[in-house]
C-alpha cells in the first residue's frame, strides 16, 4: 500500500496547522512541518494497520499517532483515505462527530 489521500477536512486541517504556526515559526518553518506531516504520512501508508481502530468513532475508521497530532483515516484497496488531522490536545471525540 502506498497511495494516501486527503479529504478536503485532512487538506483544511494542514492549512490550518500552517495558519496557527506561521506567525510564530515564520512561513519556511511551518511549510517544513506540515510537508513532515504529509510526509510521515506516507511512510505508514505502507503498514497502515499499524494504527489503532477506532469504531467508536466511525467504522473503519483508524488513529495513528504524529507525534503531537493524530491522523484519522481509513484503509482502502490498496490506499488510505486519510479523513482528518487533528492536534492531540483537542477535543477528538467532538471533532471527529461534527
């Protein structure tokens, strides 16, 4: 398995993980994190059962721990969809049932 897609969430939460750390890291070092995210990514699309299942959540749906933030996603024919990335700290639960 090698192929990863984002959902239009994922993709909403990638920008905005660069909005919140750009005025701080400037814009070449929140580029550099969330290409590491996007990155590391990919390399666990190769054992995408390597993260937790999460059926309260949603069915099928899988965690995978980045660092501080958390990959949600889904395994399909021979990809994964991830679904949304959220920041460890926040109300997952919550997030993930909106």
């Amino acid at each position: 398995m090698s192929l990863v897609y984002l959902t239009d969430a994922a993709i909403a939460d990638l920008e905005d993980i660069w909005v919140f750390y750009s005025p701080d890291l400037g814009a070449e070092r929140a580029n550099a994190l969330v290409e590491s995210l996007a990155d590391r990514l990919q390399a666990f699309a190769q054992q995408p059962r390597l993260g937790r299942a999460r059926p309260d959540l949603g069915p099928d749906l899988r965690v995978y721990i980045l660092g501080e933030y958390l990959a949600f996603y889904v395994i399909e024919k021979g990809a994964i969809t991830v679904v949304r990335i959220l920041h460890g700290a926040r109300d997952v639960d919550h997030e993930m049932k909106k």
